[in-house]
C-alpha cells in the first residue's frame, strides 16, 4: 500500500467522521454502488476514479486538493498563467488570424474593382466570376 494514498483516505475517512457520517452514508452519498468500493478508498487500498473526486469533493464540502493534502489553488497566480498563454496563442495566432481577413478585403477590393470598370464600359465580364486570385 502506497503511503500517500493511505494519507489520502485517512484524509477522507477523518472528513467523514467529522460530517457524522457512516461508511454506508457516505457511499450513498458520493454515489458508489459498492460499499466496499468505499472502504477501499477510505483503506488506502485505492483511490476514487477521477469521476468520483467531484462527487466526493461536493458531498463533504471540501476540494480534492485537501483530500489529498495539496495546498490549495492560488487563484490569482492561475489567473496570471492563464492571461501568459492566452497571450502566447494571440501571438502565435495572430499572423493566421490577419491573413485570410487581409485576403477576403484584397478579393472584395478586386471584385469592387472590376464592378466598377464593367458599370464604367471597361469591362464586359461580370465581377468576381473570371480570373481568379
């Protein structure tokens, strides 16, 4: 048996017992089928399916980092890797982003054009349907 993953369930076992609840009542409400399913987790024996972390989480009030004795989420920094990668996509996509609304404008420019020349009696072609670019 994995050390950590015996913390884990002594983790989830204490949460429990401070909620008031049975095995049995717990199981229900995370919604395992198997009571022994449960007593595992609380054993060390296993860990929930990543399914079962949210149900856990949410029946006892808690987050799946403290049951597992992570800190918790410093919100502020994720907000702040978040706003670095969104930044790295804009630059990565940036040039994508531009070129086909450069060549749509540059097409619809050339089809203006050549509406212009054909009312103008330059042109006996209707725009847009010859030489394409």
């Amino acid at each position: 048996m994995e050390e950590h993953q015996k913390r884990i369930g002594q983790r989830i076992a204490k949460r429990r017992v401070e909620l008031g609840l049975t095995q049995e009542q717990a199981q229900r409400l995370v919604g395992v089928k198997s009571i022994r399913t449960y007593q595992k987790w609380e054993h060390g024996e296993s860990n929930p399916y990543p399914r079962n972390w949210a149900k856990i989480a949410e029946a006892f009030g808690t987050t799946r980092e403290e049951l597992e004795g992570r800190p918790p989420a410093d919100v502020e920094e994720l907000e702040d890797q978040l706003d670095r990668i969104e930044a790295k996509i804009d630059a990565l996509t940036a040039g994508l982003a531009k070129r086909p609304a450069e060549q749509l404008r540059e097409r619809l420019e050339e089809i203006a054009r050549r509406a212009q020349e054909q009312a103008d009696g330059k042109r006996e072609d209707p725009p847009g349907l010859e030489e394409t670019g």
